[in-house]
C-alpha cells in the first residue's frame, strides 16, 4: 500500500514562513517571533527552516541591535586600555559590560591582538617601574629646589596607618587613619579623646581610663603634662632607660587587637580612596570584634 502523498503547503502558510524569515533577518529573535505570531516555538523553528533561514547565536542578534558607531567606539576604548594600560581581559570586561569572550572579540575587531598573562604581568611591571623612575626624579628636583622631607612625603605617600587604642582585654576603643608618614606621638592625645562612653557598670558611663599604657615612641613630656590634667596616670617608657618590667606583655594586647582589625582583608589592604569610606569599615569591624566578644561571653 502506498504511503499517501504529501500535504501541499497552504499559501498562508508560505507566507507566514517568508514573513518569520523577514522579521527574524531584520534583528528578532525567536522568543519575539513567537510572541508576535502565537505560534509554538517549534513551529516557528520549523517554518524558518523550511524557507532556507541561517540561524544565529544569540551574541550575533546583540551585534546586530547594536549601533555600529558605538560599537567601533567602545572597541577602540578597550583597545586603548588593553594596549597602553595593560588592562586584563576581566577589567575590559567591566568596562564594556559584557562577558570576557565578547571583550576578546572586540578587541580583535579593533585590531588588537590578546596577549598572555605573563606578558600582561611583564607589561604592567615595566610601566611600575617608569612610574617610580618619574616619581624619583621629581622628587629630586624639588628636594634640591628647597624642598622637605615631610612636603616631599605628603604628596607621593600612597600607603596609610592606623593609630589605636583598647582596654586591657583588646577590645578596641578609637581608631584613627593618617598617612603612613605621621608619627605615632601626634595622635596620642586625639585617641584619648575619642574615647566613647564606656557602660556597664553602676554610676555614669565613663570616658577616661585610669591609666595609660605606652611603649618609648609616646615618651613625651607634653603627653604626660596632658595626660595628668585629664586625670590619667601615664605609664610609659622613657627613651634612655630601662623598659618597665611587664609592660611588653600588656602591649602584646594592642599588637592582638591589631591583628584582629586587619584580618578583614578591606583594613589591611586599603581600597577606597576616600577616608570617611575607610573610617566606616573600622567602625563596623569594630562594631563586629566587640559583638563577637559580647557573645562569647554571653552578656
């Protein structure tokens, strides 16, 4: 028995497939062609098939959307960045708001050719060293113009340091940032300072310490002057004496309470820019390292 011949396509049916075909060269997607058509996507699959159509990814269909100025442009850009700034495939990625293979893809549509990473790491290396070679002869031209050290020091320091102060136990009281070229004394009297209200027990909260202990960098008699009138007793070394017998042990707590700012990686390596942006990171990680005591404890 023969099988019965094959069912002619309809004319609408031609003309629906020629007209999917039209929508879909034109930039559409599939998911549009089936929204627009209420057909199946199979369906729609299918009749695209039949008339001949040369399906597309869908990074092709963006490239399409895309406008060919903005586009040249933006690969131009990632171009400059990759070539002159030694910027990394993930970094181009950032810029362009797209994955890291279509970051690639423009930068060879620009001409660009990708490179290793250690070419990358020799490239950024090389351009390290020239801007410290610049910076050096810079600030050697000022020095011998007349120059100090300190003027020199607060404009090419890109490194900052932490100033503290705790309790006996390392739970830290004040924090202060300053560049890393400030020396320690300075900051003495503003740690004491901001000392927060201190509650707990029975009477007003308390703001002052009844002493202050301190290694011979604080050794300052304008520091202890000022300490007494605050009603602090000062304990510190004296530059040219003896050290005071126990006194490396009570100061092992500050170098803790050090350690436990900076195991939060945002402190120990400073990112932002901006120092009240710093400023509220060592409020929260102090705010976490007094929370976590208070719940060990169980109080």
């Amino acid at each position: 028995m023969n099988p019965p011949p094959p069912t002619p396509a309809s004319h609408s049916d031609e003309v629906t497939a020629r007209a999917l075909r039209e929508q879909y060269e034109s930039g559409a997607t599939v998911d549009e062609l089936v929204a627009s058509s209420g057909l199946s996507y199979g369906t729609v699959l299918n009749r695209l098939h039949d008339v001949g159509t040369v399906m597309r990814t869908s990074w092709q269909t963006r490239r399409m959307r895309q406008d060919a100025q903005a586009r040249k442009r933006l690969a131009a850009h990632l171009r400059t960045l990759y070539e002159q700034h030694g910027a990394t495939l993930t970094e181009l990625s950032a810029v362009a708001g797209e994955t890291r293979r279509a970051a690639r893809r423009l930068l060879i549509e620009a001409g660009g050719s990708v490179r290793t990473t250690q070419q990358t790491l020799r490239m950024r290396s090389a351009a390290r060293a020239a801007g410290r070679q610049k910076l050096a002869m810079s600030l050697r031209t000022r020095y011998e113009a007349g120059s100090t050290v300190p003027e020199l020091a607060k404009e090419c320091s890109y490194s900052s340091k932490h100033h503290l102060i705790c309790d006996g136990r390392g739970t830290p009281l004040h924090v202060i940032t300053t560049a890393a070229y400030v020396n320690d004394i300075t900051q003495t009297l503003n740690l004491i300072d901001g000392i927060p209200s201190v509650a707990g027990r029975p009477g007003r909260p308390r703001r002052r310490p009844v002493s202050v202990l301190g290694d011979k960098a604080y050794d300052s008699r304008a520091v202890r002057r000022e300490l007494r009138k605050r009603r602090i007793k000062p304990v510190i070394s004296r530059k040219g004496a003896p050290n005071i017998k126990g006194l490396g042990k009570l100061r092992y707590v500050v170098e803790q309470t050090f350690a436990l700012l900076h195991q939060f990686k945002r402190l120990a390596v400073r990112w932002e820019r901006r120092p009240e942006l710093h400023d509220a990171f060592l409020s929260l990680a102090r705010s976490l390292i007094c929370w976590r005591r208070l719940k060990k404890t169980g109080t």
